[in-house]
C-alpha cells in the first residue's frame, strides 16, 4: 500500500514537472531575452508567483473544476490530472524564475557574438540556453521540491482518496490524524529520500554540465 | 577600380536620443585591410556592428557586395550573413572545449566533420595543446585566439575584427597579427580592423579612416593616410599627439 502512495506521488510530481519544464524554460528564456512595454508587471508576478500559497492554488483548481465551474464537464475533480493541473500552476513561476535569472547571468553579449557566427536568432537562443543549463537544473530541482512536498493543493483538488488520488504528503496528514505516528514517520522518512534522490540525481547531473565548463 | 566590400550611404546611428556615429558616405573596397582608427568612444564597435549586420542603422544603408550578389540589412539572408563574420573585443567562449568552440560555427552550418582542420588551425594559433581545454581554464590571450580560430574556420569573405590584440601579451598579439596577414593574402579575404593602436594599424593597414566623436574624419589608400593625411586632425592622430 506505501509502495503504490509512493509511486503515485511520484507519478504526480513528475508527470507536473514535465509539462512545467516544457512551458517554463521558453517562457523564463523569453522574459530574458526580449523587451515589451509590460515587463516589469509579468515580472513581478513570476516573482509573486514563486511564493503561491498551494492553499489557493488548490482552491482556485477546485473552483474552476467543481461541477458548476467553468471546466466541471471535464470532471477531473478529485482524479490525477487535478492534482496535476495544480502542481503545474505551483511548479512554473519557479522554473520560469529561475531560468529567466540565470540567462540573465550570462554574458549578454554573448547572443550577439553567437549571431555574428553565423546563428540565427533560433540557434542563438537555444545555445544561450544550453549555456545557463546548470542554473536551469537548479530551476527543475527548486520545482520537484516544492511540489512533492506539498499537500494543500493536492488535498483540496484530490481529495485524498485512498487507492486513488492519495499521496505521501496527504496520506502523512491522515495518519497523523488518526494516530498512527509510526505509518506516518514512515510515509515521512520514504517522501524525504524521494526528494533526496531526486536532488542527489540533479546535483550530479549539474555537476557533469559544469565539467564542460 | 577595385569593386567594393561595403557601400555606406547616409549613415547615422542614434541610441538614446545621442547620435554615436553619423557617415555620410563611405566605400571599403574588397580584399583591403581597412583599419578603423579612432579613440575610445568614437563609435568604431558601432559601425563594426552595422558592417556585421547585426544591427541596423537608425538611418541609412549598408550595402554589401559578396561573391554572388549585393545584400542590405534588410535583404541579406542567414546564408549571406554567414558569409560576414565578426570578432569581438571581449570575446566570450561557449562553456565546452576549445575545439567544440572552434567547430560551434561549422556545426550551425550542418559542418561536422572538420576535426583535421580544427586541429590544423589550432596548430597554427599555438593552441594545440589546449584543444581539449575547457574554455574557463584559458588565459585571456589564449581566448582571444580561440575567438580569431573560431571565424577563420568558417572562410568568412568578409572579417571584422574589433581590437583583436587589446590587452593581450606581445606574444599573442604578434601571432594574432601575422594570422590577419596570413589569411588576408591566402584567401583575399576583406578584414575591417579596428584598433586604437596606430603602430598596430601602420603594419597591417591597406586602406585607412579615422573617426572622432562618431564622426568621420578622413579615409584613404594607407600610403596617403600615414604620411600624407589631409585633415590635421589626423595629422595629429597619427603623428599619436593626440591624447585619449
């Protein structure tokens, strides 16, 4: 049964890291990189969105897919893809940010030199981005951290149903309600090394791309 | 008369509400070693950058001749740009090795097997050794060098090269400049050079021009330019009187 909540977490997490890389490395890229008039305000909400209170996040996927809400006819309420859904709105300013900052590291001179080598404004873009690759990772393994530890979202919008939506952290807090102080430190000590493997795995991955440096 | 490398008609550059650079008129013929002298600040990198295309003037046209046809900013392709390549002053090396930063330009264009003329031409910048080198662990001489290799393999028609051998050791200067000579005189390549230094522009300079405070003072054939220059200013600049 810990094994299942274990796999299913990470089911969740990973499935909501993916969709969350593929949207917030172009779009941490493009706040790098280009100039528009409201850059400032879309700033300040990654930055706001950084620190969202999973909470609200949970109620605000709740709402909009309860049954009278504006997507209820797809009926993912308490199912996976909620739980997703909601990770993935805690996951991208975190991955936004972080890659925007560390583009923002590189030399900025460094696109217009690539340019003169013949890159077009595509290539350019991408090996900018390959050359802020260490701090990326760091993007990805702040985004694993905070979903996989997170439980408002997922109690809210999974409901925690056993066999079915629930995972590590929402099955800590019914344990814990109910007592079962040993199943709960266990559920506890397995979230912990998955997000310590996880890390481990990112950290040694950072560590072979900034051997190339 | 030799057909020309660049036609700048009606030039000016604006940034900021300040005009940088402001040409009206100026021909670079092709094949010259054309050196831009000019002090500090007196917007050589600008008109390198316009030469590049890699910006385009506030107003005015650029106008390149290439092998096989006449380009402008707005006309050229990625195929005619390629054709145009420039080395920065503060070079900045992609973080992989020496000869990955050597083969970065190659692999843009679909080039992937050039080891044999990779290492060839590392060899002759004296950087063999390093060509497995991690770019951080290079000196800045050594990354200046990387930076000339990194567009020399890419048979440019036209090189800009802006302040190639500032703040370099002799050493890599010397080496850096009989490269320039090298290249020009094998493959007829364009080379527009700018440089501060004028013992520097007397050696490799074909043709000649001067610019201060954006401004075009004189161009001419080197001969003329060095010892006969018409404009005292120039006079002044080249007799290096002229403190910056």
């Amino acid at each position: 049964m810990i094994l299942e909540i274990a796999i299913r977490s990470l089911q969740v997490t990973i499935s909501a890291l993916i969709v969350s890389t593929l949207i917030g490395i172009p779009v941490g890229a493009w706040l790098a990189l280009v100039r528009f008039p409201a850059r400032r305000v879309a700033l300040a909400l990654v930055y706001t969105g950084m620190g969202l209170p999973p909470v609200v996040v949970g109620l605000v996927v709740y709402l909009i897919l309860s049954r009278s809400g504006p997507l209820g006819g797809l009926s993912w309420l308490f199912t996976i893809p909620a739980m997703i859904v909601a990770q993935i709105i805690l996951s991208i300013p975190l991955i936004v940010g972080i890659t925007m900052s560390s583009i923002l590291a590189v030399d900025s001179t460094l696109r217009i030199q690539l340019r003169a080598l013949g890159a077009t404004h595509w290539q350019a873009t991408r090996d900018l981005v390959l050359e802020a690759r260490s701090g990326v990772v760091v993007g990805l393994a702040a985004g694993f951290g905070a979903i996989i530890s997170e439980v408002g979202a997922v109690m809210l919008v999974g409901g925690n149903i056993a066999g079915q939506t629930r995972v590590l952290t929402t099955a800590i807090v019914l344990e814990t309600r109910e007592g079962n102080f040993d199943t709960a430190l266990a559920l506890g000590g397995i979230l912990l090394t998955l997000a310590f493997a996880a890390n481990l795995i990112m950290v040694i991955a950072q560590g072979r791309l900034r051997e190339i440096k | 008369m030799t057909p020309s490398a660049y036609r700048l008609t009606g030039i000016e550059q604006v940034y900021a509400a300040r005009t940088v650079l402001r040409i009206p008129e100026l021909t670079i013929p092709r094949g010259d070693i054309f050196t831009v002298l000019g002090p500090n600040g007196s917007g050589k990198t600008t008109l390198l950058r316009l030469l590049a295309l890699l910006e385009a003037p506030t107003r005015g046209t650029v106008t390149v001749s290439l092998a096989s046809r006449e380009v402008t900013g707005r006309t050229a392709t990625i195929e005619d740009r390629r054709l145009v390549t420039m080395v920065f002053q503060h070079p900045i090396l992609l973080t992989r090795t020496v000869r990955e930063n050597v083969a970065y330009g190659l692999r843009l264009r679909g080039q992937r097997d050039a080891r044999k003329r990779i290492d060839g031409l590392l060899d002759q910048l004296g950087l063999s050794r390093l060509a497995g080198a991690p770019s951080h662990t290079l000196s800045g001489g050594e990354a200046q060098r990387v930076a000339l290799a990194r567009a020399l393999i890419l048979d440019p028609q036209i090189l800009l090269l802006d302040e190639p051998t500032a703040n370099l050791d002799p050493a890599s200067g010397v080496l850096i400049e009989q490269m320039i000579r090298e290249t020009h005189r094998r493959d007829g390549v364009t080379v527009v050079l700018v440089t501060h230094n004028i013992f520097q522009a007397k050696r490799l300079a074909t043709r000649a021009m001067l610019l201060l405070d954006g401004e075009l003072v004189e161009d001419g054939e080197a001969s003329q330019f060095f010892t006969a220059p018409r404009d005292e200013r120039t006079a002044r600049f080249v007799a290096g009187e002229m403190t910056f």
